[in-house]
C-alpha cells in the first residue's frame, strides 16, 4: 500500500515559513494551502478550541460539581483522553494533507474505503453544529453591539426572549455566517490565521482584565468559594462521564475541525509539542473564565441562580452589569459581550472549514463557491432552532454530545486498530520535537474505545442515578421519545 510504505520513510517537508500559503504537493498531487507560521497554527486551534465550551460550559460545570475537585478530574482527563485524541487526530489530517473525506482515501490507500463515511459523517456534524452554533454566537454578537447603551438593563429577560427567536435571532445568526463566509473565502494563512492572530491575543487580555477588575469589588470571596470550594464527593462516575463529554467539545474534537486545520500543517511540526499547548492554553482559559464570572456575579448577590451552561451569558451576567450602573455597566458588558462573540467566533470559522475543504477538493469546486454554498446551507439548516429555542437544547445538548463522542471514537478505533501500530506512530511522531506516541498510541489502542464506547452508551441511554450522584441524567432516548433513562430503582 503506497501510503503505508511512504509513512516509513520520512514524510515529505515542506516550506512552513513564510507569509503567504506555501503550497505543499499532497497525495493527489494538487497544490495546497499551508498555515503561514506555527504561532497562526496554534492560535487558531486555541481559536477552535476556546468557545462557549470555556466561557460558560466549564465554569459552570465545575461550580456545580465539586470545584477544584472537578477542576483537577478535568485536567486529568485533558491529558488522558483528551491530549492523545488530539494527537490522533493531528496526525490524521497532517499525514493526508486532505479534507476530512479525502483523508481516509490517502491514509488507507483504498480510493472507496468504507471510513469516507466517518469522514462524511465529521463534515456533517461540523455544519450541523454550526448550524446551532452560529445561532447563538448571533445573540452574543447582538449583546456586544447593544451593550454600549445598555438596551437590555432594564429588563434582562425580556430582552433575552426577543433576541433569541424569530426574525431578530434569524437576522443575526445570518451576520454571524456571513462574517464567517467572509474570513473562510480567504486563503488559510490570509483569513483563517490572521484573523485568530488579532482575536485570541484579544480575548485573553479582556478575559484576563476582567478577571483582575472582578477583584476590586466588594463581596467576591463568596464568588471564588462558589467556583473552586472542592468537594470530593461530588465525583461521581457520572460527574466523570460529564468532564469527558466537556474535555471533548471543549477541545474541538472529534468533529473533523481539528483534522481539516491540521491537514494545513507542514509535515515538520511536532504534533504532541502543538496538541499540548492547545490543550493547556484552552484549559487556562477556562480556569481564568470562571475567575472573571463567579466574582462578578457575586459582587451583585447573583450567585447561584442554577443557570447551567450558555444560561449564565444572558441570565445573571446581564443582570450584573445592569447592577454595574450606567456608566461602568455598559464598559464592561461591552467587553465581556466582545469577547464571548471572539471566542465563538473563532470556533464558527473552524466549524465550516471541514465542509469547505471536503466540497472544494473533492468536488474541483473553486474555494469561495464552495464556501458560499455551505453557508446557504448551514443558515437554512439553522432556521428552526432560531424559531424555536427548545431545539437548541436538544441540538446543543445531548445530541452535540452523543456525536462529539461518537466522532472521538472512530478516530480512537482507525488509528489504534484499523493502522497498524508501527504506521500510526510514525505519524504521530514525526516533525522535530516532543514524540509521545510512545504514551498515547497505546492510550488510544487500549483505552479510549472502551471508554469511549461506555460514555456513549450512557449517553444515549441517559445514565443511572447511582453514576450522577442520585440524579438520573436524561440521555438521548429520554430526551428524544419521553421515556426514562436508566433510572435508580430499575424503571
Ligand atoms: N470547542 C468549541 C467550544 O468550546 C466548540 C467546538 C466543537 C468547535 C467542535 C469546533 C468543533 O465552544
């Protein structure tokens, strides 16, 4: 098998220096864009990465189950699943220099091979979740705008439930794809990468300058008890499946986006050297976020008001800068409102890539048609969410997380069975600096499918009350046709 004897052999390098793309000639002998430095690489991986998942997702999962308990559980399992499937899926699109479909083809030297279906399957799920996605990064960037007069001091909720559906919400999620339209027509290293170059440097500043503002108020103690107060025995299996589920989307994994950004990377580039420092850059984050937003909100006595996830960013946050006053208020609602729609911006862009990359290159359609025809796509398929928001928590919830799983374990069952272990580690390996497959491969080979294969199926099946700490969580069956997960005493 071609592909399989030129692993052995040094993988071809190319230029990864440079200004504009540099073209790399890929299996199939087409020219191909490359990231222009390894800063822009690794910044719009963090992009990918650092999104609603961080702002919201984690800090208040790690509120609610047990602080710095869940907090260190968490950093565990980034490195133990979450690094190594990283790594995986690097070495996937780096090897192939080819979109998530194309992909398989070149690694498994079979131009029909049955994995294009898990590449297909990752296009879709990117565009379906950015179909969501987008959505609500349209409210967030309808909040940044309006902050400055603070439209919706007055009455929070009321404002939220005009934001969120109908024409309004339609209205800014097609801003949202059209910005994104207008980033991904570009070359990679002229849209993509400049524009994570300007927005995540950004981000981490306001992020971080709030976070120091939060510590001049009065009454924050009881914010970061709140946040990081560990309590061990909140850890219960469930908790566990939970921060895996968080690990995965968190890190973009699994969803073809991290393949499609590092089918962009020269061969040269140390895989685990650049998964490490996305994965340690975006659980700082995380960590900073929750010291930006339980401190603000216990400034203002807004603790605690059993908002989960995305709820935080339109519930108590703007009652909080209403509480700020007129003049502080609208500055800081302003910048928190900026630097959730950056982080979810960045993640928008990488969500189109696959669906972009795969059209354009398997159908010798030119980029910006391909992207056009995405977007129309996408937008459509994102209208009933917009006008009805009991979707959104079915499509961004326990559906989002029964795909990312699904999608981490394919990656975890094609390079630790379906390659053989000598090739998968070559890939993973190869480029100048830190190797670690020496860690990971036998990691994905051994444990993740297991693991992988379990979490899916309480997922799907919702997960007994004796996993989640004397709650039954709803799984996808519950969710989707009414009837019961596992429950405590067997119903
Ligand atoms: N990681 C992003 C977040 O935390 C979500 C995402 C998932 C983006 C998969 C791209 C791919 O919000």
């Amino acid at each position: 098998m071609t592909t399989e004897v030129r692993s052995r052999r040094p993988l071809p390098e190319a230029p990864s220096t440079g200004p504009t793309d540099a073209t790399a000639s890929s299996e199939g002998g087409a020219a191909r864009v490359q990231w222009g430095s390894r800063l822009g690489f690794v910044l719009s991986a963090v992009g990918s990465a650092v999104g609603f998942g961080s702002i919201a997702r984690f800090p208040m999962n790690a509120a609610n189950n047990g602080g710095a308990a869940f907090v260190l559980l968490y950093a565990g399992i980034m490195l133990l699943v979450g690094v190594p499937l990283m790594v995986a899926e690097f070495s996937l699109g780096r090897t192939a220099q080819r979109n998530a479909v194309g992909a398989f083809s070149v690694l498994t030297g079979e131009r029909r091979t049955r994995w294009r279906y898990a590449g297909l399957l990752y296009v879709g799920m990117a565009a379906f979740f950015l179909s969501w996605y987008a959505g609500v990064s349209g409210w967030v960037l309808r909040y940044a705008f309006v902050s400055p007069t603070g439209a919706y001091f007055s009455d929070p909720d009321t404002y939220f439930l005009q934001a969120s559906e109908g024409g309004d919400a339609l209205f800014w999620h097609f801003l949202v794809l059209l910005l994104t339209l207008a980033i991904v027509t570009g070359k990679i290293s002229k849209g993509i990468e400049r524009l994570n170059l300007v927005l995540m440097p950004t981000l981490f500043l306001i992020v971080i300058g709030l976070a120091v503002y939060a510590l001049t108020l009065d009454g924050v103690a009881e914010g970061y008890r709140f946040y990081l107060e560990p309590e061990w025995s909140a850890i219960t299996l469930g908790v566990v499946i939970a921060a895996v589920g968080q690990a995965f989307f968190s890190l973009s994994l699994g969803q073809g986006a991290m393949m499609t950004y590092a089918s962009y990377l020269p061969q040269r580039q140390s895989l685990a050297g650049n998964a490490l420092t996305v994965a340690v850059s975006t659980l700082t984050f995380a960590l900073v976020a929750g010291f930006m937003v339980f401190p603000l909100l216990a400034a203002f006595g807004l603790l605690g008001t059993g908002q989960a996830g995305l709820g935080l960013i339109f519930g108590p946050l703007p009652r909080a800068f209403a509480a700020m006053g007129p003049t502080v208020g609208p500055v800081i609602g302003t910048l928190f409102f900026s630097a959730a729609f950056f982080a979810a911006f960045t993640s928008a862009v990488s969500l189109i890539e696959p669906a972009i990359a795969y059209v354009s290159e398997e159908f010798g359609i030119d980029r910006r048609r391909a992207a056009t025809l995405m977007t129309l796509i996408i937008y459509t398929a994102g209208i009933p969410v917009a006008l009805d928001t009991r979707l959104l928590d079915l499509e961004g919830g326990v559906l989002t997380d029964v795909l990312v799983i699904l999608g981490g374990l394919l990656i975890a069952l094609f390079v630790g069975w379906r390659t053989p272990a000598r090739i998968a580690r070559a890939r993973m390996d190869s480029g100048v600096g830190l190797k670690l497959s020496w860690y990971i491969f036998p990691l994905v080979r051994w444990v993740l499918p297991g693991a992988l294969g379990v979490l899916l199926f309480f997922t799907i099946a919702g997960s007994p009350c004796g996993l989640s700490g004397g709650e039954e969580a709803e799984g996808l069956v519950g969710v989707l046709f009414g009837v019961d997960g596992l429950g405590c005493d067997g119903t």
